[in-house]
C-alpha cells in the first residue's frame, strides 16, 4: 500500500527521486499518466492493467468517455527507475502538473500522485478546511 507525503527535487534535467518507501511497491518499472487536480498519477504494472481492464468497459459511443481515455492514455508513459532510485518525468507530464523544481510525492492507498509544491499546498490547504465535511459524505459511498 502506498501512504505518506515526501519532499523531493526535481533535477534541470527533469528526474526526480522516487520516494524508497514507494519504490518496491512501484517496482523497478511502472506507469505515469496525467492525474486528476494538477497531478501526476503513478501506477504500479499490476494496478495499472486493473484500471485499464475498467476502463475498456466505459461506453466508446459517449463523447466524454472518449475524450477521458484519450488524453489518460496519450499521456501515460512507462518510466524505470534508475540506479539512484530516480525517473525522468517526460516534459509533457512536467507541464500538466506544473511541475518545476519541489515535488510532492503522497501516496494514496493503490497509487502514488505527483505535486508541484505549490498545487499540493494549495490543494491541501483547501481540502483541509473541509476534511469533517467530506468524511461525514462519506457514508454516501458503498464501501
């Protein structure tokens, strides 16, 4: 399971270490895509094949269902890491996240998610604020 929040840099090159509490989890090679919120999500192989097998099922013949597989798939990308522990984020990636120098890397149960600093702070800063409030919508959900 992935969990936690962790601080890295990225480098001019555009690689970044990968937190070691996530690298046996991610593997030595896993999926990056465009994330939900300014994000970038990281998938581990075996939850990645999961989420695709869920996501053949979405009706091709609705407009919004293509359009999401369309730019979650265009902008996956299979990365490694290297002998540093560290990946190279492709620039398209770099630019959906706004991803810069200060990374944020929080894990969240199944996957991992990218921040720039800045989103993650800000998103944080406002989801905190209404943390009671969502936990009580919860009940909402089938768990």
């Amino acid at each position: 399971m992935l969990m936690g929040e962790y601080l890295h840099t990225l480098d001019s090159k555009g690689r970044v270490i990968v937190p070691a509490r996530f690298r046996e989890e991610l593997d030595e090679s896993f999926i990056i895509t465009r994330g939900l919120d300014n994000c970038l999500f990281l998938y581990p192989r075996r939850e990645w094949i999961n989420l695709e097998n869920k996501l053949k099922n979405l009706p091709f013949t609705k407009a919004e269902a293509r359009a999401f597989m369309r730019l979650f798939f265009s902008g996956a990308s299979d990365v490694e890491l290297d002998k540093q522990g560290r990946i190279l984020v492709p620039s398209l990636l770099r630019e959906h996240a706004a991803l810069v120098k200060d990374v944020i890397f929080i894990g969240v149960s199944n996957r991992a998610e990218m921040w720039s600093r800045e989103n993650w702070e800000e998103y944080s800063s406002k989801s905190n604020l209404s943390f009671e409030q969502v936990a009580e919508k919860m009940i909402d959900f089938q768990l």
